[in-house]
C-alpha cells in the first residue's frame, strides 16, 4: 500500500477487482470448450490474451496517475 501510495479505498478496489477475476476463469474455459477447431481456438485465445492486455495497460495507468488527479477534472 505504501509503496504504491494507495489508500484504504484505492485498495479495496483493487481487491474487488481481484476477486471478479476469480469469475473470469470458467468464463475462458466455456469459450474454449465451445469454440474447439484449432482456428476458433486460436482466435478466442488471442481475444482473452488482448483482453487481458488492455486490463492490465488499464490498472498501470491508474496506478502511474498523479496523486494530485481529481476525479472532479472536466473533460469537455
């Protein structure tokens, strides 16, 4: 938590988060076991490895983000 500089709150999202990915895992498995030809395997293993990607890439810039950030900055 320090080494970060996350807060209590900031932690708690990231632990909920931990836990979603619990779900994620028999979702990977059903689309495997559905989509079985090396070709719809290869495409679907691709698309979670990607998705994964992005959800990592996601929480990196979360966490680099200045601590001065307000979650109040308009973006219009």
């Amino acid at each position: 938590m320090q080494h970060y500089r996350l807060s209590q709150a900031q932690i708690e999202f990231f632990s909920a988060h931990n836990e979603i990915g619990e779900r994620v895992g028999p979702v990977d498995e059903a689309l495997l076991a559905r989509y079985n030809t090396p070709d719809e395997r290869r495409r679907i293993i691709r698309a979670v490895r990607l998705s994964h990607e992005f959800e990592l890439m996601f929480y990196d810039t979360v966490l680099s983000a200045p601590s001065t950030f307000s979650h109040r900055t308009s973006y219009t």
